[in-house]
C-alpha cells in the first residue's frame, strides 16, 4: 500500500508504461469532476471508474490478483482500512471474471487511511482494503464521496520498456 499525492503519481512506477497511463489519466483529471460514474480507457490495458456515493459505516473487505488499484478522491474525504491478506486465508471468496475476492464480517483492521481530494492509495494485488468509509474523526457520519479508481494491469509493473 502506498499514499501519494496525485502530482507525485508518476514516480511510483517502475517504467515508462505505467507514467504513461498515470500521465494520460492526470490529464483527464481536470475533467473527472464532471464525468459520469463508469469506466474510461487510458492505454495499455489499464482505466479507471468514476464513481459518485454516500460514505459508509462500514463496508465488506476487498482484493484483487490481476490489477493495481490506484483509489484518487476527487472531491470529499474518503476513509480507507486496509488489513493483511492472512487474516483471510481460508475465507471469503473470488471472482475471476471480475478480479475481485470479498471477505465481510471481519473485523481485523492493520491501518487506516484518511484519502483527501488530490491524494490517491495504490493497492498491490493481494492487498486487503475496505472502500467508501466515512471519516470517522469528524461527527458527520454522512459524506459524499467522488473517487476514481485506476485499475492497471499488474503484468505491466514489472514490464521493461
């Protein structure tokens, strides 16, 4: 798990494939504000979901094998846990065709991230999180969250150019 502003996003990549999907999505973030929630193409395999809702109380754990996901709020305050992956052998379970295994009633949690507007959390496949919660250091339990979701092929990681 990383935390990285949406400016440094770039850096984290290991190749010129993954600066130039962050690149291409950078460009398009001006707009996403306005955007629909669904999915929008960037290259090489990888786009990102927009997505538009309520934060939550509590949510069902999450994780995936084939892509990276890199969580960008775009507008309000969005918590994130993240836990891991051997609190949850053994349970729950995946859906290939999806890339995404599910794991609710559990409540182990190793950190928490507080994602503000212009910051983004990477998940490594195989890293646990739970999405979409609110920012319990305030009262307001009700918090409207705007996010975009970059899923990245994980193969490209590692890809030389």
């Amino acid at each position: 798990m990383f935390l990285v502003r949406l400016e440094q996003l770039r850096n984290v990549g290991k190749n010129d494939i993954w600066r130039e999907i962050i690149g291409k999505f950078i460009k398009a973030y001006p707009k996403i504000l306005d955007q629909h929630d669904g999915s929008y193409e960037l290259c090489h395999g990888a786009f990102y979901n927009v997505m538009t809702t309520d934060a939550k109380e509590d949510n069902v754990y999450e994780y995936h094998k084939k892509y990276i996901d890199v969580h960008c709020t775009i507008s309000g305050v969005e918590r994130i846990d993240g836990a891991f992956f051997t609190h949850f052998l053994g349970t729950g379970n995946f859906s290939d065709e999806k890339d995404a295994g599910f794991f609710s009633g559990i409540d182990e949690k190793d950190c928490t991230f507080y994602i503000e507007a212009g910051n983004c959390a990477i998940f490594m496949p195989y890293e646990v999180h739970k999405t979409l919660l609110f920012d319990n250091r305030t009262d307001e339990k009700v918090s409207r969250l705007k996010k975009a979701i970059i899923k990245i092929p994980y193969e490209l990681w590692e890809k030389a150019c």
